[in-house]
C-alpha cells in the first residue's frame, strides 16, 4: 500500500477536480455510501440512491446527482474556488433538482482549492462532525455542506481517517504521494486509488497523451488570453507587439486543438476497415486520397475529414489489433 500510493499520481486531464475523474469515482458504487453515510448517516442504505441525469430542461447541467424514491436528493458540485458568483449558480442547481425532484436537495460541495476570501468562508459555520463548513439555505436545499481542503489537510492530523475526509483528500490534492506515513494503510484511501487506477488502465497510452495535450493547450490558451486582456489600453509598442505575439500564439493552438479532434480514432467502424481492405492492393502503397473520395461517395468514413486522419486512425487501429493478439 505504501509503495502504491507513494507511485501514484494521475495524468493531467484525470485529476480529480476535473470534470472527468471526478464525476467518475463520485459515480462509482463504492464511493456513494461515503457520501451518503456521511451526509444523512450511517443508518442511511446506499442502495437507496442511484446516479440520476443532471441536465435540466433549460440546458444546464449540474456536476453529479444521486436520486432516491424515499429520500432527499443529493446534490454534488466540485468547485475550485467558491464565491458570490459560485453561489448564486448553487442556488440555481438547487432549484433545478428541486423542479424535478419536487423535494428540496441536499447539497455537497467539494472545495479543491479556496474560498474567495477568509471574510467570505467566516459566512460558513463548522458543522457536528468537525470535518464540513454549512451554510445557511432553508428557502433553497435541506442542507448545504461544504468540504474544503483547508479541512481535509487538519483531519489528516488525527490518529484515524473520516472516510469522508480520505475522499476528500484525493480529490482535493490530485495525487497520493504526499499522504502522511500513518495513514498509508487507510481502507478509503486504497479503495479510492484502485478505483482510479483502473479508470486509468482503460485508456491506452495515444489517448493518455492526447488528453495531457489538450490540457496542457487549455492552460496556454488561458494564459494567453490573460496576457492579451492585461496588455489592453497600452499604447507603448512592446505592449502591442506583446499582444500580436499571444494572438498569433492563440491562432496556433486553436489550429493544435483542430488537429487533435480530427485524429479521433474512435468511430473507426468495420465497414471502414472492409472498405479499404478492398481497394488495398498486396505490396503496393494505398492511394488515400483515392479511398477517402470513393469511400465518402458510398456513404462511408463519416468521421473523418480528411484522407490523412483517416490514414492515422486505421494505422492506429492496427497497431493496437496487433498488440492485443500479441
């Protein structure tokens, strides 16, 4: 256990706190009962509850919500920063889920970093358990827990781990290597990295690659975007040949992230793979800009956009048959 918690840490694109990892381990059987038990008590089954739909009519959506057909349902939100603008949005998630459910929710928010400022978190009281901030919400949800990392990182100076706390962690620090020696052999925390790890295993290492490049794109975009706001209503030279250079950098990476969606192996169907089989030659080069035109023209390679995507995807698949009946 030790060893395995020391090794692992997860690709960029599946940190918990993103949508993705996220939304997985909060949806896995094994990890609702912590939640449930936690929130309503350990008398509570978590059978009682299942993952329901989280869009609503008007088109929002909501992050991860358990429904039940005698209790209240559970409303999840994982959130980087909480403030004014954040809450008003839970309110709002709050009412959804109350439209559909026709009972108010109660509401769980993991804080991966922050609260806006410490007079800000002073709203919030400290609830029975010592490990949740509530806030005050009769009018909106039954309940409204929040579990921060501030609070994640002090529980971990006692003796025995919440579960809670132990969920929480992982999601709040995206990575086991820095959990304190005497928690090492901790159930929920094994439990929550084997969940993850065989998320993980799924995904081969082209996919693990291009999720990384996409995330990592994002972060440049972002920045860039950062650079080109601050350097506005400056009339020196540097600071509009500083916003040129960040948008030709914002036209490159779109073109990056265009490059990245169109080499999407996925939908890669066997009609495709019969198709070109049949106008392949043996020991001659395949003419794809050939295959592509009378492939389309038969209704075929429906995701592709181009010869040369549909050139990577059908080698990627073949290199992959390969390794698997290796």
């Amino acid at each position: 256990m030790a060893e395995d918690l020391e090794r692992f840490k997860l690709p960029m694109k599946w940190k918990p706190g993103h949508d993705v990892m996220s939304k997985m381990l909060l949806s896995d059987p094994e990890i609702i009962p912590i939640i449930i038990h936690s929130l309503l008590g350990v008398d509570v089954s978590p059978d009682s509850y299942s993952v329901a739909p989280t869009e609503c009519v008007d088109g929002s959506r909501s992050e991860l919500v358990y429904a039940s057909t005698q209790l209240p349902p559970i409303l999840i939100e994982v959130q980087d920063q909480v403030n004014q603008k954040f809450m008003l949005s839970l309110i709002s998630y709050a009412s959804n889920v109350y439209r559909r459910y026709n009972e108010l929710p109660v509401v769980l928010v993991i804080v991966t970093k922050s609260f806006y400022s410490a007079k800000f978190q002073e709203e919030f009281t400290v609830s029975a358990d010592g490990l949740l901030l509530e806030t005050v919400c009769k009018l909106w949800a039954k309940k409204c827990f929040f579990l921060t990392a501030d609070a994640v990182s002090n529980h971990f100076e006692n003796a025995t781990l919440n579960p809670m706390a132990a969920l929480g962690y992982f999601i709040t620090r995206h990575t086991m290597r820095h959990v304190p020696r005497q928690h090492w052999r901790d159930p929920t925390l094994a439990l929550v990295s084997r969940i993850a790890d065989d998320v993980l295993v799924k995904e081969d290492d082209d996919m693990r690659l291009k999720s990384n490049t996409r995330f990592f794109l994002r972060n440049v975009k972002r920045n860039l975007e950062e650079i080109i706001e601050n350097s506005k209503n400056q009339e020196t030279s540097s600071e509009r040949k500083t916003i040129i250079n960040a948008e030709e950098g914002l036209v490159a990476i779109k073109q990056f992230e265009k490059d990245l969606e169109d080499d999407k192996p996925t939908q890669y169907t066997t009609e495709d793979a019969a198709f070109i089989e049949a106008l392949s030659k043996p020991g001659k080069r395949r003419r794809w800009g050939e295959i592509f035109a009378k492939g389309k023209a038969n209704g075929l390679f429906k995701s592709y956009k181009s010869p040369d995507t549909l050139k990577s995807s059908y080698y990627h698949i073949q290199k992959r048959n390969k390794a698997s009946n290796e």
